[in-house]
C-alpha cells in the first residue's frame, strides 16, 4: 500500500516541475448543488490533467538506461499527452498507444510534443500493444498500475488537504483507479474523517464491478469518456480503493455531459467529462449524507475542445 511517506516524496521529486493548481471555493457550485464546494482544479495542470503528476514522477525515478531506451505508455487520452510533453521537457524518446476513440485532440498534442503516437482499434488490442513494446525493450510507464505513478497522483490529495477548508466528503473520478488510489491514501493519512467517493460512468465501470466481484474483472468498453475507459483495473488500485474509498457510484454518460456543461456555467470552467460526472455524483452523495456536507470535488481534467463537447450535447439533446 502507498503510504503518506510515499506521497510526501513524490511531492519533493515533481515540485518545479508540475503546477499547484488552485484549490477554491466555488460560489457557483454551492449555489447549484445547495452545499459548500471547495474544487481542486488539476484541468490547470499544464498538461490539462493530473496525470503529469504520475508521468513526471515516474520519469524522474528512472535510470539513465531507463530513459535511454525510450518510454511507452497506453493512454485513452491524458496520459499519453502527459507522457509526451513531460518525455519531451526531460529529453526522452516517448511513444504513445491510444485506441482510435481518443480524441483528435489528444493525440495531435502527443505528436506535437515530440512523440510517436500509435493507434489500436480499441483500448484491449492498446494494452496488448503497449506490452509487446515494453517487451521489446522500451520503458513501461503504466497509467495506474505502478507505486510511483499512483504516489504522484496521490500528491493532489497532499495539496487538497493541506489547502482546502473544512471538507466532509471528497469525490474523485475514476478510469483505471491510480488518481482515487493516491487521493484517497493522502487524505486518509492527512484527514482521516473525510468520506471518500469514487465516480464512474456507465461502460467504463471496472472498479465497481472489481469491488462487486471480489478483484480485477475484464470489463467491456461502451462510454464515450475515453479518459476514464481502462478495459480493467489493477490490484494494485483494487486494493487502496476495497480498502479507503467509502463506495464507488456510476453515473450515465448524458450526466457526464450534462455536468461538464454545467461546470462551464456554475463554475466558469471548461471541464472534460471525466470530470463532469463529479456533480451528478455529488447530488446523490447529499441526497445520502443529509445537511451540514461540505464538499471537494477534484476536477481532473479538461482536454476535451469545444466540437467535442457540442457533439455529446447534441448527441444527448442537451442543447
């Protein structure tokens, strides 16, 4: 399990390299959701979401060797642009699997940043792919599957505790389970009283079906939230979330959309969503939990442009 040490050294290893984002309070959010919300927004990160913390993290911990031979990751979307532009700052030859369904968007970044994008037809044959690199001799940085990467993740959680005031319930996005690993294992150490949420969205619930099943169970892929579709999710964060997270809830992909929509009017944010799931979430945690919640909501990404998010509206008629 990833400790707190853990965490507090990933902090030390990415500082001057990955942005403080800000943690406020939301006067729009309160107002529509009827509670006090405090949101960190790692959509500011420089990369547009949290997953520079785990890239960077990794990368600095490798070899010379390591980095001689170049990295490799699988990505639905963030951490391939991650990867890509931090690889880049740190002068390593990166490449970057992704599954058609990405966005056009992030893999323009990733090749714009230097690296070799390749596409799969979907995130199984992504997986399938990006092991047979690393078993010709490139660098696995896993998007959630490594002690490194979930301990700079988990340095979100550090800054959240450390900044933000008077919390009763947190709510983090999950795709392969590395961002709410980390969070969770930060805010356990730091505020051991806070209820711990993890959101995911309809086709692309591996961790709720995990917990249902006992372990890690191969899930079948049907939401448009590319960012949050990992086709399964490790023990390794199976484990920190059966073990800190209070319950996981699903919400559909229209409500993903529809929140990501309406943090762009209540919280004057353009936030993709992987993170607009978080407030059809958030009102079913304080429908549960009754008066006197005070929430965070960890806004963890925004590389989603505006066609995109058109589309979906569309698609779901809610525009």
């Amino acid at each position: 399990m990833i400790g707190i040490s853990d965490i507090e050294a990933a902090a030390e290893r990415i500082a001057g390299h990955v942005v403080r984002t800000p943690t406020v309070p939301s006067p729009g959010l309160s107002a529509l959701l009827g509670a006090p919300v405090t949101a960190k927004l790692e959509l500011l990160q420089h990369t547009g979401s949290f997953k520079a913390r785990g890239a960077t993290a990794k990368l600095l911990s490798l070899s010379d060797a390591e980095r001689a031979a170049g990295v490799v990751a699988v990505s639905g979307g963030n951490h391939g642009i991650a990867l890509a532009m931090t690889a880049a700052a740190l002068d390593v030859k990166a490449t970057v699997v992704m599954p058609r369904s990405a966005s056009a968007r992030a893999v323009e970044i990733a090749e714009d940043a230097g690296a070799s994008v390749r596409l799969t037809d979907d995130m199984d044959s992504a997986f399938s792919l990006v092991n047979r690199l690393r078993d010709e001799g490139l660098t696995l940085v896993h998007p959630f599957d490594d002690p490194v990467v979930i301990a700079g993740q988990g340095t979100v959680g550090l800054e959240f505790a450390e900044d933000a005031g008077e919390l009763t319930d947190v709510l983090v996005s999950i795709g392969g389970g590395g961002l709410i690993a980390g969070v969770a294992a930060a805010l356990r150490a730091r505020r051991p009283g806070v209820r711990i949420w993890g959101v995911e969205t309809e086709g692309a619930e591996a961790m709720s079906r995990a917990l249902a099943a006992g372990g890690p169970v191969p899930v079948a892929l049907s939401s448009i939230v590319t960012t949050l579709s990992a086709p399964a999710v490790s023990r390794l964060t199976y484990d920190h979330v059966s073990a800190q997270v209070d319950e996981v809830l699903v919400v559909t992909d229209r409500e993903a959309v529809q929140g990501s929509l309406q943090l762009a009017d209540h919280a004057k944010v353009w936030a993709e969503p992987a993170a607009g799931c978080l407030l059809p979430a958030a009102r079913r945690v304080l429908e549960r939990v009754g008066d006197g919640a005070r929430l965070g909501l960890v806004v963890c990404g925004g590389n989603a442009t505006t066609g995109d998010v058109k589309i979906w509206a569309e698609r779901f008629e809610l525009l």
